[in-house]
C-alpha cells in the first residue's frame, strides 16, 4: 500500500520564456515506512509538454548516509490520452544531489531489481499527483 505526501509545489521563472516552472516534492511511503521520494519539474507554456522526474528508493526512514538507495531519472508525458513513461540516462537528469543515492542509467535502471517499485510509483503519479494531471490535462 502507497501513500504518497504532496507539498506546496516550488515556482521559478523561466529564462527563455518567462513563463512558471514549476518544481514537486513528493514523499512516498509504503506500509507507512518512509521508502522513496520523487521530484518532479515541468516548464508551463513550452511546446513540448513533458515533466522530468527522478525517484529515489531505499532507506528513506534514516538519516544516516544512504548505501542502499537507488535513483531512476524519467520523463512523463502523454500520447493521445495515456501516460507514457521512459526512464533517461543520468547525464539528463537535471537532480544529481547525493543524497538521492546512486543515479542510475536508462539501461542499469531496466535491469535493477526495483524497476518494478519504480513503475508502481508512476502509476500512483499518473493516479494523483493532482499538479501533474491538470498540467497534462487542463
Ligand atoms: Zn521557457
């Protein structure tokens, strides 16, 4: 059982458009253990309608340094009206902080272990991240 906890989305102004670029923060537990944590960043206003996303999983109920955690860039967007999800190389992330533990690549990615938990969280995403719906959808 996923729960996910929303925050109050982060706006910055974009530099080649002035238009709002909006920045998620997003908490996911499992079981109610703290397990992985999204961001999530899309420009409003650009032709292309894409978010860029990365979800990192592993130990987040600790704050010791992260050894077991992983994270998986990808970009969503839609094709007619489903979601579509692909997973990018690390080089595109726009997140490389530490703390998000060991970034993966498009290819290392499709063949970890957690590729399935990633998946799962992007169907809750697509479900209820109410920000990311009405970007697509409004
Ligand atoms: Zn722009």
């Amino acid at each position: 059982m996923i729960r996910i906890e929303f925050e109050e989305p982060n706006v910055e102004i974009c530099n080649c458009c002035n238009n709002e670029i909006i920045k998620l923060t997003r908490f996911v537990y499992k079981d109610e253990d703290a397990f992985a944590i999204y961001f999530l960043k899309f420009t409003k206003g650009h032709d292309e309608k894409v978010v860029t996303g990365i979800i990192s999983i592993g130990d987040w109920g600790t704050n010791d340094e992260p050894k077991n955690r992983f994270a998986f860039p990808f970009r969503l967007w839609t094709d007619e009206n489903d979601y579509q999800v692909g997973l990018i190389d690390k080089e595109e992330s726009p997140w490389k902080q530490e703390i998000l533990g060991s970034i993966l690549d498009r290819k290392e990615a499709l063949e970890h272990p957690w590729i399935d938990e990633v998946f799962h969280i992007t169907d809750h995403i697509v479900d209820e991240d109410k920000t990311v719906i009405d970007y697509f959808f409004d």
